[in-house]
C-alpha cells in the first residue's frame, strides 16, 4: 500500500490512512509513504537558500511540530532528524556549495519524517508498526544522484530485511543508496517506484496505490472538469501515459510489478470502496485512452515562451484517422500549434502549443474522444 504526499497531507489525512491500512490492509500489509504534501519542495528551497549562505527551517520545523500536535505524538518524536537537519544544512552553508549527493540528503528528510510519523500514528490506533528506511533494507541504485536506477541484486535483500520488521513496515519512498553506501533518490513520483520494487521483492499479490485522485483519468481534472476514471487499463498503455507527461505515475515503476506478475491498483483515499483503476498485462486497447500533458516543454531554439507537451496516448500512431481527428478538433476550437511531433510508445498524437492554449486544447481533445458524444464513428 503506497501513499503519496497528498494523501498525507495533514493530521487528519494520516489519521485516514491509518484507517485504510487497518480496514483494508489484510494479514501484513506494507506501506511505503512519500513525503508530506509540499515538503520536498520546501527541503529543495532550503537546499538551495543555503547555497546561498541562509540557514531558516522554521516553516520545515513549524510543518511536521503541526503535524506531531494534530496527531496527539510525543512533540520529541522527530527532535533527532530536526538537529540533523540543521547541521547538514550549517555545512552547506559555510561552503556556500552542494557536495554530490548532498541534495538527495536534505530531500530524505521528508520521507524519513513521514515514515515515523505515519508509524506512530498507526501504532496509536492499536496497529503495530515500524518505521524502515528503504536504504537500510538494502535497496540499492546506480550513483545517478536525483534520477537514481535501481539494481536487480537488491530484491533479495529487500525481502529478507523486510521479514524481520515486526508489525506493519512502513518504508520511505523515493529514497535508496547506491553500492558505495551514498544515499540517493529516485526522481519525481520515485515512491511509486520504491512501491513496485518492494512488492516485486516481497512477491506481493497486490500493488496498492492510494492517491488523492479517483485513479487514472482520461485527462488531468484540474484542465478538464469532467475527465473520467480508466477503471481498467493495460501496462503498455499506463507507462505511455506516464512516460508522456502524466503526473499520477512514476514512468519505471510498472515495470517490476510486470515482471513479478503484481497486480496494479490506483485508488482513491476518500473513497476507499470505488473501483479506482486496474491495470493488466492483457493487450492494449485500439482506441485512445487519455490525454498526458507536459508543462515548461523545451524546444530547440525556442526561447522566450511557455510552452506545453499534449499527448493523446493509445491506439498506433500508424492509425492517421486519429490524429486527423485530434487536429481537426484544435482546429475548432483555434488553437495554434507551434509544432507537431512523431507518435511515440503508444502516443498516437503529439503536439506542441503555447501554454497560454493549453486548457483550450487539452479540453477540445477530450471533447472529441472521451466525452459521452465522442463514441460515433469519425
């Protein structure tokens, strides 16, 4: 069961999750847990104030003390990690420079926090748990600092550490060391990634993962209100969708579940009854199923605009009478492209745009494929 940063938003969101893990749990759960909403942004800020020569983590300290108060913990419980904070931060500081590695060092706290904050909460509730860090488990990654590469010979160990945890484990997302023992991190969504090792390790029946959204959408809700849950979508298609831009997602992190045979879940913290979305190894589907976007898009020799990735993923980009339909559609509703690229893994129409039409062009898209009206044929 993984948790991501806005499912644990505040006190009473880990209050909710505590509650899933113990009604929907099982026998022996595992929980891997990202970093509270918002923190590794605020770690990241911090990193590079002290670049700079400026040391002030008190919104940091402020934050997790708020959360410690909602949840009724001992206010001491996190002293260690606040002192450790600190003093990695003075040295960065004093040399006004970041030693390799050291980013992804000040980026763990937020997990590491998290991790004993989401135990303790559970253990509260009457459900015995413990706090792992994913690095001590033995997971382990190429030195990439920041977009780190798990290494296959790690599985093993990760699975005998974790028969030794009493209760419940509860691992850090996002975070492994490499063979030299240095800490690293997984990039963006990286919890999903540690989520999908794990359960590759363990041979888990079932990858769980819980997000603050319904499950896969045909399209990002905050660009199209009535976007729809995928409720059954295949491996191919969901990596592409991920790959594309699709934030919901870590773009490697279907891959273990694949191998191991994992089933895949995505489901809705606020409605823990709802379908959510499956994923299968079965065929992808000959029809398009969502739209993936990317922001800040950089273009070669393009300066001085915001630009926007749209993709529409599914269906062979072989098939020419959906991107006709696709462009016939921005057309419409008069967008200007700035480019059209190549299809690509499942990607059957890519463009790029201005950012200012984005909301224009995503919705136009979605209108002529996923909208009620859209199923006649073109």
């Amino acid at each position: 069961m993984k948790f991501g940063g806005a499912a644990l938003a505040d006190g009473p969101a880990v209050e909710r999750v505590c509650g899933l893990v113990r009604d929907f749990g099982g026998d022996r759960p595992i929980v891997v847990v990202s970093a509270h909403q918002g923190v590794t942004a605020m770690l990241d800020a911090l990193a590079r104030a002290a670049t700079q020569g400026a040391i002030d983590s008190d919104r940091f300290r402020i934050r997790h003390r708020g959360l410690l108060r909602q949840l009724a913990l001992d206010a001491e419980l996190l002293n260690r990690y606040f002192a450790e904070l600190v003093s990695l931060l003075g040295e960065i500081a004093r040399r006004q420079r970041l030693l390799p590695g050291e980013r992804d060092l000040v980026l763990s706290y937020g997990e590491r926090m998290s991790a004993r904050i989401v135990a303790h909460a559970l253990k509260k509730i009457g459900v015995p748990a413990t706090p792992a860090d994913a690095f001590d488990l033995g997971l382990t990654t190429d030195s990439n600092h920041g977009a780190a590469r798990p290494l296959p010979e790690s599985r093993l160990a990760v699975r005998a550490a974790l028969l030794e945890i009493p209760g419940v484990p509860v691992v850090t997302g996002f975070l492994a060391k490499d063979l030299h023992g240095n800490l690293t991190t997984l990039g963006r969504n990286g919890s999903d990634l540690t989520a999908a090792l794990v359960a590759e390790a363990v041979g888990a029946t079932q990858l769980e993962l819980w997000k603050a959204v319904p499950g896969m959408m045909t399209a990002d809700p905050a660009l199209v209100p009535d976007a729809r849950v995928i409720e059954r979508l295949s491996f191919e298609d969901a990596a592409a969708l991920a790959a594309q831009g699709a934030e919901i997602l870590h773009p490697e992190a279907l891959a273990p579940a694949l191998r191991a045979g994992v089933a895949v879940r995505f489901l809705d913290v606020r409605a823990p009854r709802s379908a959510g979305t499956v994923l299968d190894a079965g065929s992808a589907t000959a029809a398009p199923v969502g739209i993936a976007v990317r922001r800040r898009f950089q273009r070669a020799g393009v300066t001085g605009e915001e630009l926007a990735l749209v993709a529409l993923v599914g269906a062979s980009h072989a098939d020419l009478a959906v991107p006709a339909r696709a462009l016939a559609a921005l057309s419409r509703a008069g967008v200007q492209l700035v480019e059209t690229l190549v299809g690509e893994d499942r990607a059957s129409h890519r463009v790029v745009l201005h950012e200012r039409d984005l909301e224009r062009a995503v919705r136009a898209i979605h209108a002529e494929f996923f909208a009620a009206e859209s199923a006649r044929v073109p």
